[in-house]
C-alpha cells in the first residue's frame, strides 16, 4: 500500500463505567490522538444506546474519515448494528470494525497501568489492519425455488406435500415402480397402533393429484450437477411399457401366463409379468418385466395387451432421460434391511418359519402375499411365536449399533399376532429393551399385560434357534423356560440405505461411520447434509420411526422454503475465499482442504477456483495455498500481519 | 564499443554454480565472446587486488553464489558490490543460504566439534587442534576468516539487484539471465528471475493428481516403488514442488525424485511455513495417526529448509552473531 | 533489570474461542495482560507464517485457539490447523524454540475459565523461559542420530 495511508476516525466507548472505571480514558483518548493516520477520536459515555447510535451517526456525516474504529465491547455485540448505522452514512461494512476493550482489556485486566497499555496495544492494532480494510460487495445470486426429492417414502412424501402446498415445483424420483417406501409394506405403526396404509392412501392420492408434484418412478437418478439455487439433477426413467392411460384394473393381470417371485411380498408370495406393487398404487400405472414377460423374451403373446380396456399396453416404449432445474435436492432414500440369512446357522428362512421383521410385516399386512392372515410355509396356521430382539445388531458381524426402533416392532410382532390367531402365545426374547418416549413404556406394559411373555437373557449371541420334531426351539443363556414355537420373528435393527454410496457420489455428500447422511453440523445443522442445498430427510440419516421421518421430511422442505424465496435472490457470504488466477499455479491442495467442498479444478485454464456461491468463508485455502493464491476476504495476509504488528508494537 | 566487464565469485560455495556456467556448452562462447571476464578466481588466476584496483561500478555485472559464512566472504562481497554497477544473487546459496545454511540448526561449536574431533574419519582427540582466527608457527602470525555464528544470505551485507536460485541454476536460466542483462531491458530491481509460481504449474505429473488429494501418511522415497508417472504427494511423499518456484524444467521429477524445493518460494514467503501448510490441508488422518502420518518425515526443517534456511523466518540467524 | 514482562498473541477464532475469550470477560475472571487476541474467522485460517510472524516480530510466546474437535463451526477447519500445526511443532523443535512457547488447544464458547487457565498457564511458562531470542535460542545439536 505504497502512497496515502487512509484516515482512521476513532470512537472510544466508557460503557458507563465498564470501561471508563479501569481504563483512564483521558491518557487513552490522548494517546489515541498522537496514533499516526488517525483522522479523530471522540469519545462517549454509551455508544451502543440510542443517543449513542445518533453520536456515531452525526459524527461520520459531519468529519471526514476513510475507516472507522469503534474501540469498546466485543465485536460480537454490536459490530452488525454500528455497520449498520454508519452504513446509513455511506460506509462499507469492511471499514466499520470494533476494537475489544471491555471483555479484554477492562473486565480482564485489574490494574490499570496494564489495562491502559493493552487497551492501547488492541488499538494500535485495529488501527493498522484499517489501513488494508477493503470494501466488501453484497453479492447476490438468481436461484431456482424448487425441489427435487430423491425417495418416496413417508419423509419424501411429507417434504413434496409440504412444498408443493407452498407453491413449489417438485419431482419426485423414485426407484422402485411406486411411492410408499417402506411403511407402505407395513400393517400398524406402534406404538398408536395407527393402519399405515390407511395413513398413507390419502397422501399418496394427493401427490397423484398435486398440480405441483410430478412422480418420476421406476427411475435412477444419474446426476446431480450445479450448487444450491442451481441444481440440475438428470435420472433414467426405465421404460414401463404401460402408459399413463392405465388405471390399475389389473384386467392384463387376469390374463397373463406368467408368475414371478414378488420382491414387493420379499419373495413369499408371486405376481404377474405384468404388475403394480399393490392395488390403488401412485403411480397407478402397471409394469411390464421385460425379463420374464414372453414378449419380451422371444415368444409370441400379446394377452395383456388385447386385455386391456384403455390400450395403455406399448411395448415400444423406452427408457428416457429426465432433466431437472432445481434449487434443492432432498434426500430420502430411506434406511436398508440388515441380511441376517445366515444367522442361527441358516435356520433363518421362510420355509422353516423364522421371518426377519420385514417379512412378517409383509406376511401380516392386507396388502401382503396372504391378504394379512398369518400362516406357517406349509400353509397351516401357528399357534405361538418368538421373537428374538437385537437380531443381527450390537455384534461385530451385523450392525454395531442400536437402532433405537425396533423394540416397539418387536412388541408390536406380538400384538399383531395375538389380534389375528386367537390364543396365540407370544415370547420376546432380549437382554435389554430400548422404550424411549412417553408411550413407549405403556405400549410395553400392555403388551405384557395381555400375555407376552418376556424372557431376558444375560447374552445375546447366545440365542440359538434349532428345528426340532418340526418345532423351533429357540434357547438363550439364562432363559430357563423352554420355549418351542411354530415361527420365529427376528426383530432387526435399520442398515443404511443401500442407495447410500451411489447417492454421496452423485452429491458429495458424506457418510458417517456407519454409512449414513453426515449433517451439515450435527447440532446446528442436522437437516443438511455437508453439501449446502442438498438435504437428507427420513431414516437415510439414521434409524428412525414414522413420525421422526415425517417430521425430518417436513424439516427439509421448511428449510427449502426458508432459503429459497420466489423474487428474492440468495443471499451469499461477503467475506469469501478467492483464488487469484494469476497466482494459481494448480497446485490443487486448496481442494481437499475445503469443508465445503467449494474449490473446484479448472482443467482447461489448470487453476483452482473458489464458487462463491457455496463458499463460507473460514479462510482454510488461504492458510494452506502454498502460492499465495488463495486470500480471505477481510482477513487477508496483509490485514492480519498488520494486526499483529499493531499488537506487538503498539 | 567495450565489452561488457562481468565478474564471477564464490563464497560459501560448492562450485556447482560455477558449473553451470560450464554446462552452457558451446554457448560459452557465445558468452565468452560477448563479454570481458575480469573476476573469476575458480577459472583463472585473479587477485583481489584485481578488484581493488578497478574504479568504482567498473564491471556491469558481477554474479556471486555462495552463502556468508566468514568474515572473507562479506568482505569481498562489500568490494564486489562497490565495484559493480549490478550484482546478481546467484544461485540458491547467494539467494536464500542454501545448503550451507542448514547449518543454522545447529550451531558453530557443534560443527567444529563434528569435524576436528567426532567425525568418524577423525582421530579422537579432545585436546587436538581446532581452527583459530589468529596463531603463530614458526614465527610467522597466521589469520584465518572468522566463521560467524549464523549463514547468511548475500542480501543481508549486500544490496542486490537481481536474483536468479537454483542448486544449481539451470543453463538455459543462466543463458536467459545473461542474455537480459546484456540486452539492457531490465526487469525492476530485486526481481527474481524466475517465473512467480509454482512448479505445479509446469510439471506434467499434475494432471495425475486427484482433485480431491488426501493422503494418510507420508512416506520416505525410499520406502515405496516411485510409480514414474504419478504426482509424488499423491504417492505420500514429500515433493516440495507446491512451495516452489517454477522455472527449471523439473528434471529432478524426470528422474523420478521428488522436488527437495533449490528454487525456493513463492512469493518471497517462508517456504516451511507454506509446506506445512499445504501439507497439513492433504493430510487426512485423526489425531491419534497423526504422530505416526508424519514419521514418514523426520526432518521437517531440513526438508522445508533445504536451501532457503537463511531466508526462513525462524531459522536465518543464531547464538552469538558476531555481526 | 526490570522484571521480564512477556508478549504474548493469542490467533483466536470468532465462533468458539473467541466467544470463551468474552466469556471470561464477562464473569470478570482475571488474566495476564500479556495475551493479546487476534481474532480470525476459523483456526483454519490461522497460517504457520502468521505464528512465525509473530516469534520474529517480538512475541515471547504464540497460541492458537479453535472449537473443540467436532465442534468447529466450519465443520473441520480446526483439524486442518492441527495437522498443519503438528509439523509446526515439529519445524519449532528443530529451530532449537522451546515447546513451551507455543499452544494450539480447543476452548469451546463456554469456557471461559479454561481460556483463562490456558492463557495464564502459557503466561507463567514463557515467563520462565525469558524473552525468545531467535539469535540466542537454545544451543542444540540436530539429527543426533546422524
């Protein structure tokens, strides 16, 4: 900064007595004055009160001054509101600055002589960085204030409705033939006991009906490109070779001359090559399995489409490209289902009774493989079940961590299976329960009360399931009762979402440990993930129950709606990084170091580049840019070295 | 017209420099022809009396490597700047300390201590002789230079005009630098004579660093098998070439070492501090690896420092100075 | 010979340590005058050059103060400046300055009797220690182990 050194107008607060009482504001006022390049200094007894704002404000109208220093609380009072009002006077925020001497200097420092000097040395050194404050911009930013929701699942769902009733834009890109996710397979949520379906039908129909929502189903998504406000995510809408005309009547059902193992019903119940999920489905649409279909497969047959009534059979249809501008993603794959197969030595299995949670549910729900009724393999009807928590959780092998959740299912196995075979005996076999919530205890006390028998082990990988004379005997270390069952339920926990891996390398998103959504920040910032715009709604973030992911899908979208506002363009952080492209010489260990993943490589122009746009400013490029490129806006190099030079001669 | 006069010096000096002259090949003399050498005591026979008889300014350039160590070297280098209208630092010894520099993490007693008396190829005596500034034999009283406490760079005793790094510099830098000088379009005063960025910029194993760079220890060169293509960070090993100046045309990656940093920072800065720096951004490791991510670089300052200790913020000067 | 009165620079990062810094302000918890803030967004800002700025430009004693791990505002900026700063601590010993004359550590908004503690603990080393001389620093032998 060879040539004019800028004038520094300086305001010094007594803050009543707080400062005034340990620091001799006549010796600071009269060093203050004798400070080269300092243009005035004027001091008041409350800057911060309304006469005080008035002083500051009248005082930078009638002098003249290129900076301002305002030496009196912290910085974090009232920095913003004396930008603010000197900022009514012409002012840029960046030569309106705060020197602390109350918090550090006055309230720290009992004697005197050494709150004067320290006082004197924070001065000093607001007083020399003044000279390299450079006017910040405002910058702002178009954006797009629509969403795009990747899942539809309960969290997905609530997030699309909630936007799309505030007017917003939503596509829903889902990978299975339908919406619903996982509750849709379920029969009761405990611990209310509510129908899921019966939830569920009329939020789908909604969707179905939204003039804002659009349902892209059967689909993967591809990429997801851009930055918050400006997203543009592309997916692959496989061919479904039925079209919208169709209703679901299920007449090419009727007629169809092939069966297939359902993955709808987890493989215990079977459906057509021509299929929906389950009837009144969104969409309503049926699809062709090209796999098993014979059209499809070389053989003549054409029965689905004679059949149908409205012509929505097309066997020419293909898969399509779908893009999307958006200005938000979200999330909401869903959570996974642990294999646990190869537990109890691979007595696990539907053909010998023992059902992992998500098959019973299939089994005891009206839209399951046997319309709801409970029955063994062979077709015959149990009469008493066991249910072995923690199954496949809390062990090495499977997931290390309780999944908070399932007790309530396992109890709820109980419930069910008590309500659907009259005098069916239940046994719950835990070391420990997880009953969190106000309900949660009730629900358990009843369970107890109407007959389920809870038998605590001292170890759970002691539990041992074998068949026995066609019974399944389940034993466990410290459970003397003998307990021999017609079916076995094992209640397990929630796995990540199998889509998890594939979807961070679409976003950048990360994955904690366990392989779940990492937040933006785990107590600030929980509905983000690390990527700003992209959010994680449901059980993706980690395991959770219905009203938890509801409430996560609604948390998303208000995010979305708070952020993203109709004629209003985003706002975006002033102090940001910038890579100087003369500097740069494409080193790229900038990129790594950004907790924004905000730096990207140019390859063409071999230079790293900062987007502004996502960038919040912590100034780790520039402590770790070898060449100097990379700056911090207002706290550059040259300011903070002119700091310290204050503050270690001043 | 007369021919340009130039003058070549060494101080605390391996000789490289004076090569690298040589390695200019048949163009020598071109350069030979183009100007009048009247100082160049590793070539030919000249005194300092030589020196002492021109008139003040009288030779155009003077180049001078080599670090200052003695009380000779400043000496001469305070009568080559008087004598000459330009004075380049020549070579990263003159630049920025250079080799000799690391010296300045130990210290002068040490090192006289490590070669009259612990140096494996020296018979232990305790009470042997070390070398004094001033000792008789024979009747005759001896002086030798004083070896001071720290290494310091030419700049620190001399004004200099331009600087040109390097261990040595290259040939084609060193044809380049001449060739400027006598064209008498000179860049402004105290330039470097290089490029102001990084060796990244030319090296062609950038294109094979990841965008995303994390590494989860470092390595010793040594202790892997250098894959010939692929950037050396990327491998966990140390490669300075981030915190230094492009220009030389990076043979030392051509074959298949790293950078060890001879044509110092970028920008004037502290090169360990930008090393560590960026380093510490591509190492991705929790707390409790860290100790064990970095044994893969025991010395940290003499591989930051290597030749740029005398222009180091922490470690260009010591206990003692006799200055 | 007056008595030996240390400089001391705190690199103090707005969100946490910073806030730690005011809170001991706050419940009037006394501590050396010597420490001097300087406040920056993030500890990730904080450059290497910066600390060695302040050895050279007088200071006694340097600390660098950030959000406790998992904590940082910024998500990781405080685990970058601990990497970095670990092969500082290692440039440190090597040049032959004494440990004890620089701190990185984690004070968390709340804190302020831990900044205090901090703050007064490297007051009384570095006193100890006498003022840094970077031309008179501790006489020591390097790679001893050749």
């Amino acid at each position: 900064m060879e040539g004019a050194r800028k004038k520094i107008g300086v305001f010094l607060c007594k803050c009543g007595t707080n400062i005034a009482g340990a620091v001799d504001m006549d010796a600071l006022t009269a060093w203050v004055e004798k400070q080269p390049d300092v243009a005035w200094v004027r001091t008041n007894e409350l800057l911060c009160a309304p006469t005080g704002k008035e002083f500051v404000k009248n005082t930078v109208e009638s002098e003249t001054c290129d900076s301002v220093i305002i030496a009196a609380c912290s910085p974090k009072m009232h920095e913003k509101n004396f930008r603010e009002v000197a900022g009514e006077k012409g002012f840029n925020i960046a030569q309106v600055n705060m020197v602390n001497i109350r918090e550090q200097a006055a309230w720290v420092t009992p004697d005197k002589d050494q709150a004067l000097e320290k006082a004197q040395s924070l001065i000093a050194a607001g007083l020399e960085r003044a000279q390299y404050n450079v006017d910040l911009d405002k910058p702002e930013m178009e954006c797009k204030t629509d969403a795009a929701i990747i899942g539809g699942g309960v969290a997905g769902i609530e997030a699309a409705l909630m936007l799309a009733n505030a007017g917003r834009k939503v596509t829903i890109f889902e990978k299975d033939i339908s919406i619903g996710g996982s509750v849709i397979k379920t029969e009761e949520v405990a611990p209310a006991m509510e129908c899921a379906p019966c939830l569920l039908a009329p939020r789908l129909a909604e969707i179905r009906d939204h003039k804002n929502i659009t349902v892209v189903s059967n689909a993967e998504v591809t990429d997801v490109l851009g930055f918050f406000g400006n997203f543009t995510v592309k997916a692959t809408r496989r061919a479904r070779f039925v079209t919208a005309a169709c209703i679901g009547c299920e007449a090419c059902f009727e007629v169809c001359p092939v069966w297939v193992k359902s993955a709808f019903h987890l493989g215990m119940g079977d459906r057509k090559a021509v299929y929906t999920a389950f009837p009144g489905s969104v969409p309503a649409a049926a699809v062709i399995d090209k796999e098993n279909c014979r059209h499809f497969t070389g053989e003549e047959c054409s029965a689905c489409k004679d059949a149908c009534p409205f012509g929505a059979i097309d066997y020419e249809d293909n898969d399509e490209v779908i893009e999307v501008e958006t200005g938000a993603v979200i999330v909401a794959a869903g959570g996974g289902d642990p294999d646990v197969s190869q537990l109890f030595d691979g007595v696990a299995g539907r053909e010998n009774n023992v059902l992992a949670m998500p098959e019973f549910e299939r089994l005891a729900a009206s839209n399951g493989p046997t319309g709801g009724e409970i029955v063994c393999a062979d077709g015959s009807v149990p009469k008493s079940l066991a249910v072995v928590h923690c199954a496949g959780s809390l062990s090495e092998t499977g997931l290390s961590y309780c999944s908070g959740i399932c007790c309530m299912t396992a109890l709820k196995a109980g419930e069910l299976f008590r309500k659907k075979i009259d005098g069916g005996k239940v046994f719950n076999i835990h070391d420990r329960l997880t009953l969190a919530g106000t309900e949660q205890q009730h629900f358990f006390d009843k369970q107890c009360e109407e007959g389920t028998v809870m038998l605590k082990t001292s170890d759970l990988s002691s539990v041992n399931i074998v068949m026995k004379e066609g019974r399944l005997q389940v034993t466990a270390s410290g459970v003397s009762e003998s307990v021999a069952v017609d079916m076995v339920v094992l209640s397990t926990g929630m796995a990540p979402s199998p889509s998890a891996e594939r979807l961070v390398e679409l976003t950048a998103a990360d994955l904690d440990e366990y392989g779940f959504f990492r937040p933006g920040h785990p107590i600030l910032q929980t509905t983000s993930t690390t990527i700003d715009g992209v959010y994680a709604a449901g059980s993706c973030k980690s395991p959770c129950d219905v009203p938890t992911a509801i409430t996560r899908g609604q948390a998303a979208a208000g995010d979305v709606l708070s952020r993203l506002i109709p004629g209003k363009k985003l706002e975006l952080e002033s102090m940001t990084a910038w890579i100087d492209g003369e500097l740069c010489a494409g080193c790229k260990m900038c990129i790594a170091v950004c907790p924004y993943k905000a730096i990207s490589f140019d390859a063409e122009k071999g230079i790293s580049i900062v987007n502004e746009a996502i960038c919040r400013g912590c100034g780790t490029c520039a402590a770790t840019c070898p060449g100097k490129a990379a700056q911090a806006r207002h706290f550059t190099n040259q300011q903070i070295e002119a700091e310290l030079k204050g503050v270690l001669n001043g | 017209m007369a021919k340009p006069k130039v003058g070549f010096y060494w101080c605390a000096s391996c000789g490289g420099c004076e090569e690298t002259v040589v390695d200019l090949d048949e163009k020598v003399l071109d350069v030979v022809a183009a100007v009048d050498i009247v100082f160049w005591p590793c070539a030919m026979d000249f005194k300092y009396s030589d020196v002492e008889a021109m008139e003040d300014g009288e030779m155009t350039v003077c180049f001078i490597n080599g670090a200052i160590r003695t009380t000779e070297q400043e000496e001469v280098a305070k009568l080559l700047r008087k004598k000459s209208t330009c004075v380049i630092a020549f070579g990263s010894c003159a630049c920025m300390g250079g080799i000799p520099a690391l010296a300045n993490l130990t210290s002068r007693s040490e090192i006289m201590r490590r070669a009259y008396k612990d140096s494996p190829s020296v018979l232990h005596d305790e009470n042997g002789p070390v070398p004094q500034t001033s000792s008789s034999a024979g009747g005759v009283e001896l002086h030798l230079p004083e070896l001071y406490e720290t290494v310091y760079k030419l700049d620190d005793v001399i004004d200099v005009d331009f600087y040109l790094p390097g261990c040595p510099p290259t040939a084609a830098l060193v044809e380049t630098a001449v060739q400027t000088l006598l064209s008498g379009n000179l860049p402004p005063k105290k330039s470097v004579l290089l490029p102001d960025k990084a060796l990244c910029v030319s090296c062609d194993r950038n294109s094979t660093k990841p965008d995303n760079l994390k590494i989860d220890k470092l390595k010793r060169i040594h202790e892997i098998k250098a894959d010939p293509e692929l950037c050396f960070l990327a491998q966990g090993v140390l490669c300075m070439g981030p915190a230094t100046r492009d220009g030389c045309g990076y043979p030392c990656v051509k074959g298949n070492m790293p950078c060890t940093g001879c044509f110092g920072p970028v920008g004037g800065a502290d090169q360990g501090a930008r090393m560590a720096g960026a380093l510490g951004g591509i190492l991705e490791v929790g707390e409790k690896q860290l100790d064990d991510a970095l044994s893969g670089m025991p010395d940290p300052a003499g591989s930051f420092y290597r030749y740029s200790m005398s222009s180091s913020l922490l470690g260009s000067s010591r206990k003692g100075d006799a200055k | 010979m007056g008595e030996f009165k240390p400089e001391i620079v705190a690199y103090v990062c707005n969100w946490c340590s910073y806030a730690g810094a005011d809170g001991a302000g706050g419940q009037k918890l006394a501590y050396p005058s010597s420490v001097k803030l300087i406040r920056v967004m993030c500890s990730g800002r904080v450059d290497p050059q910066f600390v060695m700025e302040a050895f050279r430009g007088g200071a006694d004693g340097v600390m660098v103060l950030g959000c406790h791990p998992g904590d940082c505002h910024y998500r990781s900026g405080n685990m970058k400046a601990q990497r970095r700063f670990r092969i500082f601590e290692m440039l440190l010993r090597q040049m032959g300055i004494e440990k004890d004359r620089f701190l990185l550590d984690w004070v968390a908004a709340g804190e302020a009797k831990r900044f205090v503690e901090l703050a007064t603990e490297i007051h009384e080393r570095v006193t100890a220690l006498g003022p840094l001389s970077l031309t008179g620093s501790v006489e020591r032998t390097v790679m001893a182990d050749g």
